[in-house]
C-alpha cells in the first residue's frame, strides 16, 4: 500500500477555496466548538485524517480500521 502524505490534491483550486470558505463560517458560528476541534485535530494527527473523520462521519470503528470488524 502507498503512503499517501504529500500526494498532491485532487481537488480543484476552486473546490479548495470552497472548503476554507465553509471552515471560516464554521468558525464564526461555533468559535468554541471549532477551536476544540482544531486542537483535537492537532492532538490526534499521528492517527491520520482519513481514519479520525471516517470515525467522526460513523463510516468506521476502531475495529474496521484495524481489519476486525
């Protein structure tokens, strides 16, 4: 399997303005909550991204992503 750290985005730059531009109404509406969830981000990087928001969005468990479950 390929690591795939510093692959280069797929999305498109317009797409990518898109996101930041509904992260930064994200932040405004929920300050405390967005910050909170910045700094769990942060905490939890070595976990990978893709495995923290497929657990957040109920896509996977502990066990799925391991090859339990």
């Amino acid at each position: 399997m390929q690591g795939g750290h510093h692959m280069p985005a797929i999305a498109t730059l317009e797409e990518l303005k898109a996101v930041q531009a509904a992260l930064s109404t994200l932040k405004e509406e929920h300050p405390k909550a967005y910050d909170a969830f910045s700094r769990f981000f942060k905490d939890n990087r070595k976990i990978g991204y893709k495995n923290v928001i497929k657990m957040m969005i109920g896509e996977a468990t502990p066990e799925k992503l391991k090859g339990m479950g």
